[in-house]
C-alpha cells in the first residue's frame, strides 16, 4: 500500500471569509512554525513559499485566497519540502482537475465569491 498525501482546500465563514490549503502528511517534518515549500503549478517555473506547520507536523497550511486563486484554472500542482535539516524531501503532486466546480460550491457554502 502506498501513501499520498491529501489537499485540502477550505473557506472559514465569517466577517472577512479565510481561505486556506493545507496538506495532511503521514510522516512529521522537523520545523515547529514555519516550513519552506517548493511549488510547481502546470510545469512553470517553481519557487518557493513559506508555510505554517500545524498538528504535530503532520500538516502543512497555507493561508489566503491568492493560493487558492492560482490552482482554480490549473490542472496540476506539485509540493516538495525537507522533512528536516538532515532528512529526506517529501513530494505530493496532485491532479487538479475539476479543482474549479469545488472552489465554486465552498465558496457558495462559505456566502462569499470564489477567488
């Protein structure tokens, strides 16, 4: 059996709607707050981002609508990180189609517009 890692995208009703990403890992990574990770959208070029570190450093979160935005017309999107200083990298690349129509129900669900 092998394992992938899982993206969620999420919008939290409220005053100002709060879109966020986040990947649930298997294996923890090292950091404690903050992790570089390297991203590709459709083959262009990559760069690199910071995200926050939650549970037990099994997730990764990125917070905003402007990641969301960049994926809704995209068909993949690759992630790669160091699981720590002297560790492996970890590598998620996810199939984003239909990515679009979901953003649009949680935006609906959430009383806000898609980004």
């Amino acid at each position: 059996l092998g394992y992938s890692p899982v993206l969620t995208i999420a919008c939290q009703p409220g005053g100002e709607p709060h879109w966020s990403e986040w990947v649930q890992l298997n294996d923890a990574v090292s950091a404690s707050r903050k992790i570089t990770m390297s991203v590709t959208v459709d083959g262009d070029r990559k760069f690199d981002e910071s995200w926050s570190v939650g549970t037990r450093g099994k997730v990764l979160v990125r917070d905003g609508a402007d990641g969301i935005k960049r994926l809704v017309p995209a068909s993949r999107l690759l992630l790669s990180w160091r699981f720590g200083l002297l560790a492996g990298r970890g590598e998620a690349d996810f199939d984003l189609s239909g990515l679009g129509e979901a953003v649009d129900r949680i935006a609906g669900a959430c009383n806000t517009d898609p980004p």
